[in-house]
C-alpha cells in the first residue's frame, strides 16, 4: 500500500504542475482581455491614421460593427453619413440611417481636385431625432474620414458611444502600383467584409440637407 503512494507521488506532483501552468495561462488571457483594446474589436488609436481618430476613441471595422450590431439590434444604430447620393447609388446597410454630414456640390476645387462639398448644419439635430446621446452609435462613411469627424461633432453635442467604423462602406484603397485594382476600394469596408449591404430604400431612414435646391427640368 505504502508503495502505491510512492508510485502515486510524482504523478499528483506533475498534475500540480500542469494545473499551475494552466491557470497561468488562464490569467494571462484575462490580463490581456482587460488592457488591450483590440480584445473588445476595438482598435488601438496608434493603428489609425489621424484623420481616422476622434475624441471619444471608440473604434471598429465594418465587420465587428457588424457583429456588434447584430448582438444588440434593438439598441445599437448605425449611422451612414455620406451623401444621399452615395447612400442611394453605391449601396448602404439594410439598418443604416443616412444623415449627410454634407452634401455635395458642383464646384471644382481645383486645390483638392474633386468637387467641393457643403456642410449639413443640421446634422447633429438630425441625428438627435432618432438617437439619445447615451445610446450606442456605430458611425459609417466611404472609408472613415467623414465618420470621425461626425463623431467628434456628436460628442462635442454630448454623446458618449459613438463609434467610428473605420473602414466604412467602400473600404481602403488598394497602394500597389502596377496592379490593376491600384486606387481601388477593394481591402476591407463594409461591402468587402461579407457584410449585408443594399440599394433598396426606405425614406423613413433617410435626413437630407435642407439647403436650397435647383429647380428640376420639366
């Protein structure tokens, strides 16, 4: 019987061990859980180009705003502020509300060589039609630059969740000279993520600038 103790020693000693090393690794994930941002599907603000970053510091990509949204759909809304034009013609989320951040003109910049755009001065009234500052928002535009600044505009009015979808609808820009895809928006974004994404419309999820418009042709 002794002997069967003896034999039975090293063994108890080695699950030991192999309970300690277990545990270790255990608490390891949860220290890495609890101070890396990136365990919550948020990036860290070092990843992002400035023009990506706001004040609030809350960031996803377009396929954990996905994700996210589809764990709470009653209580986290997506917002899409691109133009109209955009929203209607390249597509949107099923769930998005389009409130423009600015509309779009047809005055050449020929600094910036694109046409200028005007800003909505309603936005942030707009968006307090559908959300309260204390809800979830995940804030979506072609690729993250607009979005941000539409964060840093609503928590400046007092929101506090409001998320950038840094990627946005159209995704990045493809950086490889010689490919024939250089320049297009084919590296991630909401459309290339697999997500959802429509061109029906509902106008009860549409805002539009309230500037004047141009008498239509007959």
């Amino acid at each position: 019987m002794a002997k069967s103790i003896e034999r039975l020693k090293p063994m108890n000693l080695h699950l030991t061990r192999a309970r300690q090393y277990s545990l270790l690794i255990a608490l390891t994930g949860l220290l890495t859980l609890f101070i890396t941002p990136c365990a919550f599907g948020q990036q860290s603000s070092l990843e992002l180009p400035k023009g990506k970053q706001t004040s609030l510091g809350l960031y996803l990509t377009a396929r954990e705003a996905y994700q996210k949204w589809l764990a709470d759909p009653e209580n986290v809304k997506v917002l899409d502020v691109r133009t109209t034009e955009e929203y209607i013609f390249i597509g949107h989320a099923p769930m998005a509300r389009n409130v423009p951040l600015a509309s779009q003109t047809y005055q050449w910049d020929s600094d910036k060589q694109h046409f200028a755009m005007k800003r909505n001065p309603e936005f942030v009234n707009q968006v307090k039609e559908f959300a309260k500052p204390s809800e979830t928002i995940l804030v979506t535009c072609r690729s993250g630059g607009r979005s941000a600044m539409a964060v840093n505009l609503l928590a400046k009015a007092g929101f506090t969740n409001v998320y950038n979808i840094t990627d946005g609808m159209e995704g990045d820009a493809v950086k490889e000279p010689g490919s024939v895809f250089q320049g297009q928006r084919l590296k991630n974004g909401w459309k290339n993520s697999g997500n959802p994404w429509t061109y029906e419309l509902d106008p009860e999820l549409m805002r539009f600038v309230t500037n004047e418009m141009e008498e239509q042709p007959e």
